[in-house]
C-alpha cells in the first residue's frame, strides 16, 4: 500500500511539476495545442517516455488477470513481419486473454503492409500521416488522420506510405455465421452519424455496420470535461481502448487509474469498467467490442 501510495505521489510530482515548465521542454499553452493536428497527443503525450528519464524502473503500466493498462513508457517496437520499413508495438494479445491483436504501427517512408494471416480480419484507423490503401478490386483510396479501413478475411490489399504515419490496428480470426459476409468498408469518424445513448450523455459513433455478418465493432466515444459513464459496466464482451484525446480517470475493477491520450488499456470479459473525463478539453477514445456472436 505504502508503495502505492509513493508511485501515486511520483505520478503527480511529474505530471504537475513539468507542467509548469515551457513548451521547450515539452508541453505546450492552450493556444498552442490548438494549432496542432488532431490526435497529436497520441504520440507525443503530456507524460511521454523523456519525462521518465530520471526515475529509472517506472511506468505507469499495469497488468492483471482480467485488464491492462499500457502506457507509452512500455512500448516496445520493432519490425513488423513481412511489412516493409514498419516497426510495430504489439498492445493487446491472446497472450494475454484476448482473442483479438491491437497494436500500433509506425510506418516510415516508402513502407508498405503485409497481408493478415489466413481468415483474419483486420481494422487500420489512422492517428497520424498518411497512408494508401490498393487491392485489386477499386481504385487506391488514401486514408488520412481520422480515417479508417475495415479488411474483410482473405481479402488482398496493401497500404502504402510515401513519408510517414502512424496506425492503430485490429486483427482477429474472423467467425464465420452462416451466409453472411463483410465487405471493404472505407470511412472516416466525422461521416458516421452521432448515435443515440440511452441514460448517457457521451457522443457515440460507431465506424462498422451493426448488421450480423461482424462480429466486432469499434466506437468512438466523447466526453466533455466532467462527463461520466452513467453505467458501471460488467459484461461478456472484451474491450481493447485507445484515447485519443483528453485526459481522466479509468475504473477496472477496484483499481483507479489517471489515463491519458496515448494510453491503451485492455479489458477482459466481466471486469468492472467505468470512465470519467477530467481536464479542460474533450476526451475521446476508440473502442474494440466484439458483439453478434454467442458468447459460448
């Protein structure tokens, strides 16, 4: 407990005593963060590996049985199989419980993908640059911040970056259900319609079709600073998160953690979950949920 108590006390030492330093060494005024691209945080957060320096041995990561929280500090890159000029950190794996892979991809210039395994289906959501995606069936559609890509099994494509960019993916072995079949879906989160959210007050959207032939979807969710899940969460469904935006407070289980964008956490069936927005600008975070399929 005492040990505890002395990361949380190091936690905010850092956090509150560099915040008070100049954009040189890191952190930038209002004014300046709003010239800045969407979803910049992501990979270059309020708290980024260069302010640990000086406490050897910490992070703010944790792994449980039933949830993880995966900060930048513990990212650990390297080649992606078989994808050209990519260096990968894997966040979420069956390793760990999961049965579906997250992980980041930092693609440099002149990079292209490999093809998933076998029947997997794949999600590639841009956080930064810019990529382009070809297969054999349209014509090339370039993918920019914001944008995503869903991936049907077994279907060929390749994406490819001139400069550089950063994407977040999903893989998983995708469940079969009788006659349906996904298709290439190509989109961003601004031409999804907000949805409605009974009893909340967060903003949903969510970027797949909610007809039978997925078996995942991924939300977008915002809240405003102050805003709150309304419900305690505790069901069969698995969750692997990316904030993107914002800053706040994460329930999982009996542990309460400080998050920010930037941080990944995955979360097992049954755990309880509940979030709460904190600081002065929106909070938004992407979401994996797999849905319409039994859970037997």
């Amino acid at each position: 407990m005492k040990m505890r108590s002395l990361h949380l006390i190091v936690f905010f030492i850092i956090s509150f005593g560099k915040a008070s330093k100049s954009s040189e060494d890191g952190f930038c005024s209002e004014s300046d963060e709003k010239s800045k691209p969407i979803y910049w945080k992501v990979t270059n957060p309020t708290l980024s590996p260069s302010h640990l320096q000086d406490l050897p041995g910490y992070t703010r990561s944790v792994y449980k049985r039933d949830h993880a929280l995966i900060t930048p500090e513990s990212h650990v890159y390297s080649p992606l199989p078989d994808w050209k000029n990519t260096l990968g950190a894997y966040l979420v794996t069956p390793a760990m419980g999961s049965h579906f892979v997250m992980y980041l991809a930092k693609m440099k210039d002149m990079s292209s993908s490999a093809l998933p395994p076998q029947d997997i289906e794949r999600l590639v959501f841009v956080v930064e640059g810019a990529v382009t995606l070809t297969n054999t069936s349209s014509s090339s559609k370039k993918l920019t911040v914001d944008s995503y890509a869903y991936l049907p099994p077994n279907f060929y494509h390749s994406l490819d970056c001139v400069e550089s960019a950063t994407l977040v993916v999903f893989e998983r072995r995708y469940e079969h259900l009788r006659s349906h079949t996904t298709e290439l879906i190509v989109g961003s989160t601004d031409e999804r319609p907000l949805l409605e959210t009974p009893g909340e007050i967060f903003e949903l959207r969510k970027l797949l079709p909610v007809s039978l032939a997925y078996d995942f979807n991924i939300h977008i969710m915002d809240f405003q600073p102050g805003e709150f899940l309304n419900v305690k969460e505790v069901h069969y469904n698995q969750h692997g998160l990316l904030l993107l935006e914002g800053q706040g407070i994460y329930r999982l289980g009996d542990n309460w953690y400080p998050v920010q964008a930037g941080d990944v956490i995955w979360m097992a069936p049954f755990v309880p979950q509940w979030y709460a927005a904190l600081g002065k600008t929106r909070s938004r975070y992407l979401l994996y949920k797999d849905v319409n399929r039994n859970p037997l």
